[in-house]
C-alpha cells in the first residue's frame, strides 16, 4: 500500500508548516532568553563515534542507542562504528574536552538539537525529539543556579505561562534529611522511590509503601511529617541540625532562593523537599518545572560536577537546565497559547493572475509588494479568478491583488480583503504601503 | 589519547557559538526570502525506513547511505531498517504522497535540514552538511522557474554577493543541440561530459575530447560553435529549427528569460547553452549560479516532472533550486562577508560582581539591564575585577558594569567600555538605556 510505504518512520514524524512554525516560535523565544543572559549556541554532530556513547547512559539507556552500519567492507558482517546523539551533555563534555583552549573559563552554552531513542513510541513519546540544554561550565557560584532559575522563568513567561512552579531541593539535603529520620543507607534509594508518589498515591499510599519497603515505623512517621511541600527551608535546616554537611547543603540552597528573589524567577521557585529527580549524576542543587494539571514535568535540571569531566579525567564544576519541547508545545496546543500569527500562511498577499497577457505584469507587481517588504505568493497560472481566490482562503491568506487590464489601463490594483470579502481599487504606487500597514 | 577519542566523527564537525551564529545568520537570510516568496517551512525525520530511500541514488549513491541497525532482538543478526536521510527530495515525495489530503494543490515548501552520506571526507566536503532546498509542486508554468530565480537571487544579494550568474539552460535544448550538429543519440551522453569540461580545459581540450570519444570531425566543429557561453538564445533556436519539441523547449526558456527580467534575477540570469548539471532526473529547464573565482557552484536547480510522484505512481510537476549551504559559508568567509556583529560574543554587557557582599545587587542589576532589552552576562563569583575584564575582552564584550559599595552608595554604575578603555559613572535608572543605544 501506499500509505504504508510513505508513513514516517516508526515514533518519527513529519512537520508540516503550521507545525514547523510553532516549533520554530518556541525554540526562537528559548534561544532569544537564553542569550540575553549571555549563553551562547553549540551545535554537534547527530553522529558520534560509538565509543564516545558506550557506558553513558547506563544498562537500559544503551539498550536505546540508535546504531549505524560501519561502511564498505565491513558491511555484511553487522559491524557498527557510529552511533546517533542519545543525549546533548555527552557531546557538551567531548567539546569541552576537545575545544578546551578555544572556550573561556566559564563556557555558558545553549544547545537546541534533536537526540534519537529507540525507546518504545507512545502518547507525547517519540524516538525523535528535541532537547533545549543551557549549561553553565566552570563556576561553583550559586549565582549560577539561581540565573539558570531566572532565564527558564524568562522562557516561560515569555510563551505565556503563568502557573508554573520551580521546584528546588538539593541532592544532599534530600539524602541528609532521610538519615536525619532514621533511614539506613541501604533503604534510602527505595525509600525514595515511595516519596517520589507523593504527587500521585498521597500521604497514605507513600507511607503504606515506606513501610512495605521495610522502613521503620518511627522513620515512616517523620518522613512524612518532613516530606511535603510546605515544609520551610527553616524547618528543614532543623531537621539536619547534626549532619554539617547538609547544613551547608540548606545553606546552598537559602542563597540560591535569595539570589533568585533578585530576579523573575522569584514568584515562582519553591524549596520541594520531595523533589527527587533521578539522583545518579547530581551533586548539588536539583530543579524541576511543575505546571497546574500536567502530569510529569516541562524541565529540570541541576549541578552535577563530576560528568562534564568525564572525558578529561578531572571534575568540571556545571550546572544546567534542560527544557522539554515536545511536552511544551503539547501543553502550549491544549491550552491554546500559540500567537494568532502562526496560523496564517507564509504569504500576506496573493498575487493573482489575471490572464496570459498580464503575466509578466504580475510578475513585477509582485516584485515591488516584496520590495515593500510584503510575503507575496504569486499564483502561477492564469486560472479562473475564483478558483485563485480560493487557493488563497483555504492557505489563508488575508488579501488578493488582482491586476486586470482596465487596472494596468488606470495605474491601479484591486485589493481584495479575503477576510470579510471588501475590495476597492487602490493606486499602484501606494498599494505596497497600504497593504503593509493593514492589521 | 584523550584527543583522539574526543574528535567529532570522521568527516563531522561541531560547531562553536561564532560558527553557529553565522550559520543562523545565513540560514535566516535564506528562510526570510523564501518566506517572502510564499514558500512555508517542512521538516522531516533524520531517520527514514530504508526502503523509502533504497533504490532512489543510483548505485554510487546506495553505497553512501548511512543505515541504522535494527534495535532489539535482530541487533546481533546486523540487521538494518532505518537510514539517515541522503537528501531533501525523496522525503518531500514521500511527504507529498502521505499528506496529499492535508497540503495545497500548489505546494511551495522550502527545508533547511542537514542530510548524511557516507562520502570520503576532503576538503569543504562533510559527511553531515546542510542542504537548503526549495520547490515549488503542482504547477507547470514557467511563472515558477522565474520565481525561484528571483528568490535566489534575493538570497545571494542579501548575503552580499554581487558578482553571480545564474545560469540556465533546459535539458531538451541540450540535446536538441547535439542532436541538431549530427551526434547520434548513443554519443549525446559521452559528448555532454565532454562539453561540461569547457570552463576547465578550454575549447580545444573539449575539441580533442569529443573526438576521441568517437564524435565525428564534422559534428566537433558544429559543436564547439554551438557550446559557449555567448550563444544567444535565438541563435540556438535557429540551429534546432527543424527540430519542434526542442522549439517548444527554447520557447520556454524564452518564457523565463522574460518574466525573469521583471524581477531582481533579471540582472544575474544568462542562457549558457553548455550547462549540463547531471541529466538523470531533469525534464525542462536546469539552472546554476556560478561566482567568478569558485570552481564549482553555489546551488542548482531545474525542473523534474517524474520525481516527486514516485510514491504515487503518477507524475507530478515539480521545479526547485537547492542552495550549497557549507559552500555559501565558505566563500562568504575567504571574502569577510559577515557582518561585523557575528564575531561579537552573546553578551552585551558583562556585569562584574565587586565583593561577596554586593552579589545579590549584582543580580539586581542584571535583571534590570535584560528587562532594558540588553545582554547581559553576569561573572558569577567576586574575583578580582582585573580577572574580570580580561574575561570580558577575552569574549570581546563591549561594556563592563561595575556596582562597588561606592556606586551603591549613590545610586550609580561604573560603565566601563572595553573597546576604548574608559569609563564613567552613570545613574543607575539610566544605565539601561544608555548601553542600549551605544553604538
């Protein structure tokens, strides 16, 4: 069948142009904040040599790496040399690595570029996305965390939402504040595990499962009493008033939130000291974005200084946020946010023809509405005017400038509002002013 | 060696912020002109089925084809079902035959999307490279062949370049024009390889090749009288009088030429009788822009009818030009023709942090310089302000902040302009505005 033959490739799609615009308006708005804070763009290969992916992900993250046949001679035996991009920090720390006497002591860059997973295809999951990565390389300065903060606040607010909240905790203090309640080492990871349901099972459920996962009765207690979100940055300090190195870690975060008061992120951060996030490659602050009624979150992100290194064989002090496009733009459709503007068509006016002789007249008209810095569709044919006109409703276009031989004869076009169905003859040289400055 | 396994992949590069910005900065232009003339944006998937691609470059080209093996259980077997996209044409065919329902009776798309081919790296070719087409699908009026010349043309002169010919000829005529001097059908395509060295070996070396290649003394002499560049088009009609459909291919042209001439391709577009470009899948007109100094050309183009329609078993007119987007990149570097603001950094300003104490209005300061609409970078730890400047001129930022307890103390802000060296004190509530309208 034909349709079977021509689909995209399972978990991959096709952008046609509405869908490319309003990828395009979103990613343009996070690079726009991005580098009014100074970070700058990066851009690396979507093929890596596969060594520079092997053991960096993990077991089940290396099971989804897309990889590719090595060429020639070796073809027929399986032999794989390449892979794609999983991820945009593995690339980030093989350029740091690589390019490190080309970039300044403090490499502040943004990277917007799709990774492949051969993940299983589902509702908002793809094997072909897009990540937005700001990383900051080099400093330890809290400054860091809480600029990081204020430019994703920047980005969202920029796209219009209002509702969301920044939640902070830091790996530490999360650690710290289960031994603080009595939790062994050894039942700190699956007793995270539980916590991490509070949004979803509640107070109940999560104490129901601490307990099943062989946490101590006494410890179930206080774990809940610390772990819900109101409890202050004070009360936690409390808490771990024994274990000075969580103190310092609370003393981390007290300064991120001060800082950050300084800027826009202010309304919307909040100390969480649920927030988990996957622990394995942080060492300080972690961040995750929250929206009312999502499941799941719009981005996170966080200080891990022992994985930018990784290729140098010493620690890289970074810290970085990454924002999830695709589950923003599906946030951004439901809720309608899209600027009015995405939806027309590229043209502002088609150029209609009005018979074989007018063609090249057409032509030039054309050429001066583009002069006057008008999107001009020409249309290429001399159809019939009414079939002309509805090419033009159906791609939306807002005007049709018709040029027929009495107006050529006068120096005139007839301008046709497509919205509302007016028109009126308007002078040539006044028609790519006019038309500019239509609303 | 770490040097060794941090190097992109063979024939791959990664893209620092001065190469990405200029990159951005080329791709805008051509996105900005192509929108004015109506065409909209498409993407699609890096990864193909590999059936959608095998079969469609040619024996040469299937070898280049980077394919992606088969995940899960088939992995050991080296079994293969994706590939990287080769090109831009086979998934506008597919996406033209999958989306038929969804896309306009005259679909103009333009996509800017790197491809993969497995090709031996030399220099200025890559094995990951951008290509930047544009087509226009479902009609077969010359109006097309004009606009897409127009619409390069735009590109190139908005890129800065002044000295390109476009140039063009149409597949038929070339042929007629063998056929019209008397080489038998089975020498056309030997002589056409022949006659494409022109520009390179010079009219006698074209002479020796033609007839060594078995092209009759007779026929040799009519062709090196026909094949240069100065043959006008209404000579070309006469030497292929007897011949109609050739008549009717050189009236096209005709057709071009003219409505071009009421557009800004006018002054670049020539017909050059000698242009070949790769026969294989052309079915009218063929275009080329060649600059004076570059072997090699900027982009291509022409008219193939029989392509775009293989996914739906019929024929589809089609007409497109594709831009050389490593190469524009390349000239425009060995001529300095970026503009000046590339090489800056993405900072504007550089907020400096005085002493521990005064970070917080640090932060201050720079969320109100970006809310001036500025860049701001803010230096995220108090080293010593000297440290601080030499990392500002180092990322070539123009201005320094500087909000020492002095300054705080009045209400202003050292503005320190690193190009020249001086600076002054200004009023905080005026800094903003007056770094913003610097030149």
């Amino acid at each position: 069948m034909a349709s079977q033959q021509t689909r995209p490739a399972r978990g991959m799609r096709d952008f046609l142009p509405e869908e490319v615009r309003r990828r395009e308006y979103v990613i343009g708005v996070i690079a726009e904040v991005y580098r009014r804070y100074g970070f700058e763009p990066l851009e690396t290969p979507a093929l890596e040599n596969i060594e520079t992916l092997t053991g960096k992900y993990g077991e089940e993250g290396s099971k989804l790496i897309f990889k590719v046949l090595r060429r020639g001679e070796g073809e027929s035996s399986g032999e794989t040399d390449l892979a794609l991009r999983y991820d945009l920090t593995v690339p980030l720390a093989r350029v740091v690595a690589e390019h490190r006497g080309k970039l300044p002591a403090l490499f502040k860059r943004y990277q917007i570029q799709p990774v492949w997973r051969a993940d299983r295809p589902a509702r908002g999951r793809f094997r072909e996305f897009y990540q937005c990565d700001v990383d900051a390389i080099g400093s330890k300065s809290m400054v860091v965390e809480a600029e990081l903060c204020a430019a994703v606040s920047d980005v969202l607010v920029a796209l219009g939402f209002t509702d969301f909240v920044i939640k902070l905790n830091h790996r530490r203090v999360l650690t710290g504040l289960l031994q603080a309640a009595g939790v062994a080492a050894a039942l700190q990871g699956p007793a995270l595990i539980a916590i991490d349901k509070l949004d979803k099972i509640g107070r109940d459920g999560v104490g129901r499962e601490l307990a099943e996962r062989g946490v101590a009765e006494s410890a179930v207690t206080k774990l809940l009493e610390i772990f819900h979100s109101d409890l202050s940055i004070e009360r936690a300090r409390e808490s771990v008033a024994g274990l000075p190195d969580v103190v310092g870690a609370i003393e981390d975060l007290t300064q991120v939130l001060a800082l950050a008061s300084e800027t826009s992120a202010a309304p919307h951060l909040r100390f969480d000291p649920s927030l988990a996030r996957g622990l394995s490659y942080y060492t300080g602050a972690i961040m995750e974005i929250a929206v009312t009624d999502l499941a799941g979150s719009l981005g996170g992100g966080g200080r891990y200084d022992g994985l930018i290194g990784m290729f140098l064989g010493e620690e890289v002090p970074a810290c970085g946020f990454s924002l999830g496009l695709e589950r923003i733009l599906v946030v951004m459709g439901e809720r309608d946010m899209f600027p009015a503007s995405l939806r027309q068509t590229s043209a502002d006016v088609l150029m209609t023809v009005f018979d074989a002789q007018t063609v090249p007249e057409a032509v030039k008209l054309a050429a001066e509405l583009r002069r006057a810095g008008l999107r001009v569709e020409l249309y290429p044919q001399p159809d019939k005017l009414g079939k002309q006109m509805k090419y033009a409703a159906d791609k939306r276009i807002r005007f049709a400038a018709i040029l027929g031989t009495d107006e050529l004869a006068r120096g005139e076009v007839m301008v046709k509002n497509l919205a509302n169905g007016t028109q009126r003859s308007v002078p040539r040289e006044l028609v790519g002013a006019e038309l500019k400055h239509a609303d």
